[in-house]
C-alpha cells in the first residue's frame, strides 16, 4: 500500500524514450528519489558516491535544466572567513582547529541512460550545480539522472565536517533545489544560519564504512554485512520521505532507547555524558507525544538524538538531530534549557521534515511557528512563565530566574529599539546581523504566530493547523499558502494582519494616555493596527473588559458614572507584540524590588518585569561595601545610586548616574555619572563626573568582556580611574595619564576591529583611537591635546600556535606634560607603573602564543566553572616616551614568559581568560623581575 501511495507504481512504469518518462497519466505531485551508493573514509576524511536520482516535473512548466544544492562545494573569499571567525564568538567557540578549513564535492561525471550530460557549478559561491538535459522535461515527466562525485570533508565543527573521531554529514550530498511555479529556488549557501529548501523524498542507501564506527542515520537500517577488509555495509530504505538524509559516525557512541508511541527514541551519548542523555531521550518524547495529540502523531519509526561538535546548540535533519558535545555538560540548573535545546530541534520534525518551508526566505514559518509551540509545551509542563534556571533553594533567594518566553521577546524589543529590526519575511542575507535572525525569526515570529491565533480566534486557528498538517505532509507550504488557510478557516481577508506582521518592520505599541472622571483614552504610538483588549478595575473592587478594533490613531471610552477608576490595563493577558507595556498600564506601575545583593545582573531587562518601572534596592559587595539602588525602564534608562566604603582605598565612595538608551532608534545613548570619594583621612579626597554620547558601530558584542566597535565622545572632570569613559563600556584608554583633581577633558574615543574568535584571537585586526583635550573650565587648571593610536594584528601560525602583534603611537602637546606612561601589565610589561613618562610615546609589542594542554575538560561547582585549556606565552616589549625630543631618552626593552588559562562559565555560555605574566628588562644590570595577572589577553 505504502508504495501505491508514495508512486512506487509511478516510478516502475515502461519507459517512454530516453532517460525521460510519464510518472502518471493522471498528473500530480510525486516525490523525488535518491539512491546513493557512498563508502566514506573516516580515517582520510572523503566520501566516494554514485547517486541516481529520479526528478519529477511537478511545476507546471517545462523544464530543460536540472539543478542541484552541491553545499560542500562553498568558497569563501577573505572577509567571509574573516566574519565567520568573529561571528564564532557569539558561540564561544573556535570551530576551525587546524585554522581555517573547508570541505569540497567535486563531479567526476554525470549522465542519463548511460549518455554524459554537460553541467556547469554556478552561484556567487558556487554551491549550484546545472546540468544540461538533452530536451525538456514537461509537467508530469520524469528524468533519471546519475552522478559520480567525491566528497571532501573538513576539520571543522558543525554540521558538516570532522573533530576528534566525530564526523557529522548533514547535506553532504547533490540536492535538488526546489522547481515550482516561481521557477527554480537556487539560494546560496549562508553560513550564518539554515539557508535549505529542498523537496521531501524518498531515499535507498548503502553505505560502506570503518568496521568500528556507530552510524547514526535518517532513515531504517534494512540490513547489514561486514566486508573481508574490516569495512561494514549498511543497506538503508526511508520507508517515507525524508526532507534529507543526514548522519553522524563516531566509534565512541554508546545509546540509551525507549519506545514510545510505537516509536523508537535512541539518544546516543559519549563517555561520561549518560545522564544527559536519558534526559535527552525523556524530552524529545514528552515533546513528541505533545505534537502528536495537537497536530498529527510522528509518522516514522525511529528518532535520534546524537552528540556533535557542532560549535552552537543543536541542529535538526529528518528523523536526527545534532546537539553540540558542550550542551551535555551544563550545570543541573540550567537542565530545562538542556530540555528546550532538545525539544527546539525534535520539534523541526513537524516544522521542516514532515512541512518543509523556505528557510532562506520564510523561516519565520518553521522557526517561528516551531519556537511558538515549543514555548507551549513548556508553559504546559513547567508552568506560564516557565523559568529557565532551577536553582537549588540555598541560592534561588540571591540569583533570579527568568522565563523563556521573556528571552525569546526581549532579544526582539532590544532589536527593535536600536533600529535592528527586519520584516520576518526575507531573505537571510538582509538581516542586518546573523544573530538577530534568533531575535526576529525565533522571537518575534513565534509571537506572530501567537497573535495569527488571537486574531481569528483559537477553535479557528486549530483548524489552521489541522490543514496545514493534513494538506502540506512531506510537501512544502509556504507563507501565501497559509494565509489562504487562515482566511478559508476565518472567512474573512486576513491581508492586513500578514501584511504588516511578515513583509514590514513596523511596531505595535498601545498605551492608556489619559484617565479622566469617567473618560478612558487610549492611543496607538505605532503604526501597526490590531485589536486589543481593555480591562478597568474600579474601586469598589469590580471589573470591566472592553475591547477595540485598533482602528484609528486614538480611542475614548466612557465609562458609566459614578463608579471610581482605580486602575486600567491594556491587553492584560499579553496577547500582543507590544514595544511598551509600561505604557499599557494606568497608574503607571512601580515594581519595588529588595535584594539581598545588588549585583549588575539587576540591571539587564529579562529580570526585571517588563509592564512596570523597576524599583531595585539592596547591598553591594565588591571592591566596595554598601548599598545601591536604581529607578529602571527596562530597555529605555535607568537612574541609580551607590555608596560604599573601599577598604583599599580608605575612601567613601557615592555615585549618581542616568543613562538613556536607543537614542532616535538607533544603537546611540547618552549619559551622566557624577562621583564623590571622601578619604577618610582626608588626604585623598576626589570629586567630578563624566558625561558621554556612544554609538555603537556594531549590532552587538560577542562576549560579556569584548568591547563592541563603537565611537563615544565625552566630557570628563576629574576622571574615576575605577570606572570606564562610558557607563557599561569597555573603552580601552590604557598608557594615557590622568590626574586625580584639577583636569577637565573632552575627548573622543573610537574603536574598530575585525577579529576572532573571542576571546582567543587568531586572526583580523583591532584599531583604538582616543583624542582629548584639556582646558580650564569646570575648574580644570591644565591644558593639553593629546591622540594615541593603537594598532593590533593577530595570525594563526600553525594549528594550536599564534601571533600576536601591536603598535601604539602617542603624539601630544605642550611637551613638557606627562601625557603618556607605558610601564605596567598593559605596557612594557618589564617595567613599573609610571617609570616611563613623556609627552610623546612609542610601543610594539610581540607575542607568541602556543596551546600547551588542550581540551582539558576540567570541570567545577557543578559545570559552572570549567578550566579547558592551558596556552604559553612568549613575549617581547619595546618602547619609549619622551618629552621635547625624540633622542632624549632611549627604547626600553623587556622579554618575559606567561601562562593563559582559558575559562569557561556554564559549559558554553561565557569564555574569558586569566593571564599570568613575568617580565624582566633588558640591559638593566639591577633589573627585577615584574609579575602581573589580569584578565583577557593583554591585547
């Protein structure tokens, strides 16, 4: 039955001539077929491959081309490589071992009916393959084409490559790209994100591999044989048709299995990760039998779930998914964001094998629609604002938790109040930064799809849903497809909610602007348009909900008479994407928040409510011991307070500050931080503040301690050398002078650079410059100019070795002030602190640095803190400064050894580095030995 169904009877009818043949007299869609023929070389890293395949014209056009997805085959020019270095560090990882590397599939030959055919690799990064046919093939005819290829697999983490003895084979293969009435979908490879669209097929594969290595696969293992030469065969059917076929080989696999459903779960593992990994299997079936009872049950026999080095968190193929090694070793209290990371991707087999979609274009739909359900399930099995950490009782009273719904939705409202947004319709090459596809497509998008049921009404949505599955099932659906659903279901023209939620960036934001007797005002500060609900709460303890249409830039209601309002609220339930639910509220809420230790994490908006100012008061322990205390709009501005007594320094030390943010929507914020430090023997008493303006030049840093691309212009009295040039940044003002009084500075700061991965740089280049001028005003009574230009340069030597290099240049003016001083850890690391002065400076410094213990895998405090590498460091220093002349004073040199241990927190979610130096100068008969440790590389 299942091959009448699938057009098994279709694929075995005569031949009509050629290599060209009539699938159905009757024409209808018929899936593709792939026989693959692959012995694959896990020792030297290539697949050898014959594969037929088996095309059916099911657009409704002729065709005299056939195209094909080769993905191995993409070349990367120099800023490419340069990026994906960068962009590596949003991961925390170095996926290139052996420096920068790529796979190949190279065409050995292909033909039809045993006649070459012509084909040419096209494709601005040359991933499409086209071959010639000798004629065209009409609607409903088929071609049988057959090609030889090699494939080269890489040293590389991901999806496809090699690490250790894991090698992970996802769209290794020629795919077919998708024909249908828009033409063929010949999308290029992007490596940021999941670019695929590929038809559902049926797939026969034999498979000849090592004797020891556990092939973990997409489809049904038929049977098996071993080889005289130590080889296995695997002979493997889909029995139903696959979105792909992918695998993962390792011979330290070991599995844990259940059955569930009449499905059997294997969840593969390695040494030391079991528990994980029957946690793995107990998510992917409670999340399998929740699709199952809302949309349709998991239509195949078997589901893995396998360990890759896959340099982010997981990954999906049919009937597969790939989590990366790092995931199985989170701390016990982050085990429901292990369960979300598994649920996530067993997920897209709903929302991508059994639908397929355009992920380059519409990923909205199975990301969007994915991360929506996911967020219910979740909700049903850990609660509404189901949290996301799971902290032991002797610490969930100091470290709060948040809830994966509002980490889904703050990445979106921070994208969308620095002018990041996008429409969620688009292709993945015009989001302004990879990783804002999570903000808008996983987050945003699973909102629209939340609000698509709001809109038409849950008993409707359902039956949304229930066509999409019982229509759409191993074909694919796109986002016109479903507004035709919804507005067949809802029976009425949808055009204006996808129009202004998938193809523009608009915003939705409704607040109450005015309560007056019994008057009730509400307005709509965006330009989306959608209804909203309305709930009044009057004094005698009753309640009223209206609604409106969103129609109109304002709407008056009048409330009956004589009955008092005691609060009003816009959209209780949360219904909506909107940008400003402070707003939504009348009176405007405060949510007073006691601490028992006032820390920065107090100051990020996922802890914080995001419908009310936040009132957050408590103690602050660190360098100071006291208390401190902010006003907060999340996302907007904060105002705060500190005071504390400094041990070290004897000092009381008061500070008050604002910050506003997203200035004119843009990655632009102001600020003002005024200090006052009483010495208490009243020596070293120190007062002033800082105003500043920073414009991000960079959608977002990669790394809590890496200093985003930025250009910040500041005003500064008397500078706080415990504080940074700008509140919350990082700028690098290192080897420049300041005085403790007296000394009022405007100055500008710029940084630019091009460099990974963070922290461990390897390659690319970083550029810091800072202009300052004094002069006496706000009580400042000295006067100079001042430019220090800094440039670094970083290359990967050899695998597991590099260099690094910098050059500093400091010009200033009179001559006769001490503007610059180079000794110390950040300088000429030989050297004291303030031993060498001037005017003017020069500095290079050189480092090697080399792995010396690698993959230590040490682990502490449950996996929170892990030590996973220990680097050595040569490095020589040289430099002087100078006052009216260059020849004045002669270059200082030094030379010394150090040690960097590389850090991780939480498994994978932070890196950062301690270094440990030992210098000595050079050609200083008495010179002593100078010891420094700082964090992060010195640059």
């Amino acid at each position: 039955m299942f091959f009448l169904v699938f057009g098994f009877a279709a694929l075995a009818a005569p031949r009509l001539g050629g290599g060209w043949f009539l699938v159905s007299p009757g024409y209808g869609y018929e899936h593709p077929k792939y026989e693959i023929d692959a012995s694959i070389d896990t020792a030297r890293h290539f697949i050898q491959a014959k594969q037929r395949v088996t095309f059916v014209n099911n657009s409704d056009k002729s065709t005299s081309q056939i195209y094909f997805h080769i993905y191995p085959h993409r070349k990367y020019n120099k800023e490419e490589k340069n990026f994906i270095l960068r962009y590596a560090a949003y991961f925390k990882v170095n996926p290139f071992p052996e420096r920068f590397r790529t796979g190949d599939l190279k065409i050995n030959t292909v033909s039809s009916e045993g006649k070459s055919l012509k084909y040419a690799i096209e494709g601005k990064d040359n991933t499409i393959l086209r071959i010639d046919l000798d004629k065209e093939i009409s609607p409903g005819r088929a071609v049988v084409l057959d090609l030889d290829y090699l494939v080269v697999i890489p040293h590389m983490y991901g999806r496809f490559g090699w690490h250790k003895n894991i090698t992970s084979l996802l769209r290794w293969y020629p795919i077919l790209s998708v024909l249908d009435k828009e033409g063929w979908h010949n999308y290029p490879f992007y490596p940021y994100h999941q670019p695929y669209f590929s038809e559902a097929a049926l797939y026969s594969v034999k498979l000849t591999v090592p004797g020891g290595e556990v092939v973990i696969h997409s489809g049904i293992l038929k049977s098996e044989a071993r080889n005289a030469d130590g080889t296995r065969t695997l002979f493997v059917e889909s029995e139903l048709p696959l979105r792909d076929f992918g695998l993962t080989l390792s011979p330290d696999y070991k599995v844990k299995s259940l059955e569930t459903e009449g499905i059997k779960i294997n969840s593969y593992y390695l040494e030391g990760d079991a528990l994980y990994a029957q946690k793995a299997l107990d998510s992917a079936a409670g999340l399998i039998k929740f699709y199952a009872e809302k949309f349709i049950p998991y239509p195949y026999k078997e589901f893995n779930i396998a360990p890759s080095f896959l340099a982010y968190g997981g990954t999906q193929s049919s009937n597969l998914i790939l989590i990366d090694t790092r995931v199985y070793r989170l701390p016990e209290f982050l085990q429901r964001y292990f369960d979300f990371l598994i649920v996530h991707e067993t997920g897209h087999q709903w929302f991508y094998n059994i639908v397929g979609s355009d992920e380059y274009k519409e990923m909205v739909i199975d990301e969007g629609m994915n991360s929506s359900f996911v967020l219910q399930y979740l909700a049903q099995k850990y609660g509404q604002e189901a949290e996301v950490m799971v902290l032991p009782k002797a610490l969930s009273w100091l470290i709060p938790s948040f809830s994966f719904q509002r980490a889904q939705l703050d990445r979106y409202s921070f994208v969308a109040k620095n002018g990041l947004d996008s429409p969620v319709q688009g292709e993945l090459s015009s989001f302004q930064e990879p990783s804002s596809i999570f903000s808008i497509t996983y987050g945003k998008g699973s909102k629209i799809w939340e609000m698509l049921n709001y809109a038409v009404g849950e008993e409707v949505f359902q039956k949304i849903m229930q066509r999409y599955f019982n229509e759409y099932t191993f074909k694919n659906i796109a986002l016109s497809d479903i507004k035709a659903l919804a507005e067949a279901e809802a029976g009425t023209d949808l055009s204006w909610f996808f129009q202004q939620w998938f193809k523009t960036s608009k915003k939705c934001d409704y607040a109450v602007k005015e309560v007056k007797d019994n008057k009730v005002i509400l307005e709509n500060r965006a330009e989306i348009r959608m209804p909203v609900e309305l709930k009044i709460e009057f004094a005698d303890g009753t309640t009223q909900k209206l609604s409106w249409d969103g129609l109109g830039k304002e709407k008056e209601f009048l409330i009956e008479p004589f009955k008092t309002i005691k609060s009003v609220q816009l959209d209780p339930e949360k219904r909506l994407l909107d940008l400003d639910r402070v707003n939504n509220n009348w009176k405007r809420k405060i949510d007073l928040k006691l601490v028992p230790l006032y820390y920065p994490i107090y100051e990020i908006p996922v802890f914080l409510k995001d419908d009310a100012y936040s009132l957050v008061f408590g103690p602050q322990i660190g360098s100071d011991l006291g208390v401190r205390s902010s006003l907060q709009k999340p996302q907007d501005n904060i105002l705060y307070l500190s005071s504390g007594y400094n041990f070290g320094e004897q000092r009381i030390k008061n500070v008050l500050g604002f910050q506003q943010r997203h200035l004119g929507g843009r990655l632009l914020k102001w600020g003002i931080e005024a200090f006052d430090y009483n010495d208490t023997s009243g020596k070293d008493d120190q007062d002033g503040f800082k105003l500043y303006l920073r414009k991000e030049l960079w959608p977002v840093s990669y790394g809590l301690a890496d200093e985003n691309d930025h250009l910040s212009l500041y005003l500064l009295k008397n500078r706080d050398f415990k504080s940074a040039l700008t509140s919350g940044g990082l700028e690098d003002i290192r080897n420049l002078y300041y005085r403790r009084q007296d000394e009022a500075i405007i100055g500008l700061n710029l940084k630019l650079g091009r460099y990974g991965p963070y922290p461990d740089l390897l390659n690319g280049w970083k550029f810091i410059s800072t202009l300052e001028n004094a002069e006496h005003f706000l009580g400042g009574d000295t006067f100079f100019w001042r430019l220090a230009n800094e440039l670094s340069r970083y290359g990967s030597l050899y695998p597991k070795q590099a260099i690094a290099a910098r050059f500093k240049l400091g010009l200033g003016y009179p001559p006769d002030k001490g503007l610059f001083q180079l000794g110390g850890e950040n300088g000429l690391r030989g050297f004291a602190y303030k031993t060498i002065n001037g005017s003017q400076a020069l500095m290079f410094n050189l480092e090697y640095r080399q792995d010396l213990i690698d993959n230590l895998n040490v682990r502490f405090l449950d996996n929170i803190l892990g030590l996973d590498k220990i680097q050595g460091v040569g490095f020589f220093d040289i430099g002087k400064s100078w006052f009216t002349s260059f020849n004045e004073r002669s270059f200082k040199k030094d030379a010394g050894l150090g040690l960097r241990l590389h850090f991780t927190l939480g498994s994978f979610l932070e890196k950062f580095v301690l270094r440990l130096d030992a210098a000595l100068a050079l050609s200083q008969p008495k010179a002593k030995r100078h010891y420094w440790l700082g964090f992060g590389h010195m640059f």
